[in-house]
C-alpha cells in the first residue's frame, strides 16, 4: 500500500445519510453505529460511546457477544470502525488510527462523556494501539494479534505504548492451544512495559478454556469477565500499576442462581451411604462454551441414589428453561458405577448424567429431545471454592 493511499483514507470522513461516516475519498474505511441487538440511544441518553473495531475480515458483523453485554449493561452507544481487508495492513496503522481519532472527536463533539475503545484479534491489535491517541477514557485489547505472526505481538505493542495516554488498559492474551506460548510471551511483554506509564492496566494471560478469537467471542468469556471488565473501564480516579480481574465473585460464579449457604450437616457424606457415591458428594460449579453456568450441590443419598439440588443460570441472551434451583434430584448409578444418571421423563430418553473426571472435576451432561424445551448442556462442573459459592 503505498503512502498515497495511506493519506486519502487518513483525511477526516464523509458524513452519510444513514449516519455512516466513510474515510473521505474511499469506500475500504467507514464508520457506522451498531444497531440489533443493540439499541441507539444518542449522546444525550447514553452513558458513553463504545468504539468497536472487528476482527481481520469481518467488516459488518455482528457485535461480539462481549462488547454487546457490556454496552448493555453500561448503557452505551456502539460504534463499529470498519475496513476491507485490502488496507488492514500493518502498514496502514498510522493511517488508520488517524481515522479511529477523527471518529473519537467525533463522538466527544455531539455530545457522549465517555469513549472506549475496544477490538478483537486484528482489532484489539488496533484498540491496544489506540492508547495512544488522546480522549480515550479506556482500551480493550481481547486476543490482540499484530498482522505478522503471533509471536511478535507483545512485543510490538509494548513498543507503541510508553507514549501512552489512555488511563485505563485490559489485555488479553489467548492461547490459540494448549502449546501455545505466544500469548504468555505477549502478556510478559506488556507486564513489563505498562507500569512505567502510570495508567492501570489489567493483564489476562491464556485463561483456561478460552482459545483466540473464538474464546474471546465465546458466552463463557462473556460470564467470566463481564462484570470485572465493566468495573475497571468505569473506573473513577487511578492510581496506575496493574489491577485484577477475579472470576470468582458475582456474575461469574452464578450469583443471580440465589443457592442458600450450605447446611454444615452435608459437609461430609453419611457413614453408611454406598462408596461410589463419595466422588459426587460436595458442592461443584462451572461452566459451559456458552456461559451456562451450574451450580450442584449434593443434598442426601438414599438406598439406590444421590440426591442432588442443581441451580442454572443460562448464558447472556438466553431464557432459562428450567426454575434456577431444581428440587432435590434422585439420581442412580449406571453399570459402570462411575456416572449417575436422572430421568426427566419415563417415556422419553431426556436426561441428566453426571460423569467423574477426575477427583476435582466433573462432567454434567444434560441430554434433551427437542420436545417441551429440554436443552442440552454439557459443563465442566468443578469442586466449589467455598462453601457457599454460587449464593
């Protein structure tokens, strides 16, 4: 691409009828606002502007899952940067940063308070980057990826960032699989270069379960980092140096289920109760690709069973088919003696099944027909870290 190109669709946009807002003199760059599922709700009304830059060659899709909940729950207004692939090039950056500035001033101009910045992949590359420009309150960088190779990511990024001006920076960096070190290497990269910025930044490093763009698009990282995520962005005051983000409290563990705290009575598995029961006695949670989230508790055993109490709370923009808590569950052992199962109904094969994986995990397999809304699930449940997790 050569600089020519790079200073025609750097130069500031073309306002359109519809409210779309193009690079002027070019059709590859182009500013529109996010509407289904999303609502516009103009500067005046919402709480601030999101700035989405999408993936590499996904101009006009949906909003991730992420960033939709998150301007949800925030009340903010979403607009989507736009580029064909043929000036999403590393060589363009500058270029296109200049566009994603003009739209920032834009934005500030009619009137929204707030302006975050935000992207996945090629696009967090991008959110990341724009740190460095001014009047942005807070970037977010989900499975950042230069357009070189992965490797060289972090690296890269921590280059850009010592001029940083953004208050408020959240990386994070996710495996593409199991043997992946890139994304290790990038967070360590950034680790070192942020804190001498004096922003607060938020660095996430190969969460489990959670894999590239996929994982960053995914309902479980919508459970898992929503509440934490919109915490740190709406942030009053900063006083610089890293900040955590726990799965461990509120929406990510299923608090909206309402679990009453365990009875200290089942802390332990009657004497007399059959052996094969012992690894499903306890309190376990987790979740599922699509930010299901289950809490099982075990309640009693009987002769032939285990009782089991389940809560589900379904992922973001989901209807729950089933009450949150479930009533006592009478669940048996199959020939195998190492997964119980639970019949929802005779004369159909709708059911539950929970399988030992390990001594600190389980597998809860929810099998349904079709037939009155029964869904499947599948979710790694794991022992709880507390007694009354998933309250």
């Amino acid at each position: 691409m050569n600089v020519a190109r790079r200073a025609i669709f750097g130069l500031p946009c073309i306002l359109l009828a519809d409210g779309a807002c193009r690079a002027q003199g070019s059709t590859d760059v182009w500013a529109t606002w996010a509407a289904s599922p999303l609502e516009i709700l103009g500067p005046h009304e919402a709480n601030g502007a999101l700035v989405y830059l999408h993936a590499e060659g996904l101009a006009d899709q949906p909003v991730p899952l992420i960033f939709a909940e998150l301007a949800k729950a925030a009340k903010w207004d979403v607009l989507a940067i736009n580029r064909r692939p043929l000036v999403d090039v590393e060589t363009n950056d500058e270029a296109l940063l200049q566009f994603i500035a003009s739209q920032i001033d834009r934005v500030r101009r009619i009137g929204y308070a707030r302006v975050v910045v935000a992207g996945i992949s090629r696009g967090g590359w991008l959110a990341l980057s724009a740190a460095a420009l001014p009047a942005v309150d807070a970037v977010i960088g989900l499975a950042p990826a230069s357009p070189g190779e992965q490797e060289r990511t972090g690296h890269a990024l921590a280059r850009r960032l010592p001029d940083v001006k953004t208050r408020r920076i959240a990386a994070f960096f996710l495996a593409e699989g199991l043997d992946d070190g890139a994304a290790g290497h990038g967070a360590a990269a950034l680790r070192r270069a942020l804190p001498s910025t004096g922003s607060s930044f938020m660095i996430v490093d190969s969460p489990p379960d959670l894999h590239g763009r996929q994982g960053a698009s995914s309902g479980r990282f919508v459970r898992r980092y929503r509440d934490c995520l919109l915490d740190f962005v709406q942030a009053v005051g900063s006083r610089g140096g890293e900040v955590p983000c726990s799965p461990l409290a509120g929406y990510a563990v299923g608090a909206e289920i309402g679990f009453p705290p365990l009875d200290p009575a089942l802390q332990k598995m009657p004497a007399n109760a059959d052996p094969a029961f012992g690894p499903f006695w306890g309190g376990w949670q987790g979740d599922d690709e699509d930010g299901n989230y289950m809490t099982l508790r075990a309640v009693g055993v009987g002769v032939e069973g285990i009782f089991l109490r389940i809560g589900i709370s379904d992922g973001p923009g989901r209807s729950n088919a089933y009450p949150r808590i479930s009533r006592d569950l009478a669940f048996q052992l199959d020939g195998s003696r190492t997964r119980i199962y639970y019949k929802l109904f005779e004369a159909r094969p709708d059911m539950f099944v929970v399988k030992v994986k390990s001594e600190s995990e389980l597998e809860f397999i929810g099998h349904g027909s079709g037939q009155r809304r029964v869904r499947n699930y599948n979710i790694r449940l794991h022992r709880s870290v507390n007694a009354d997790a998933g309250r």
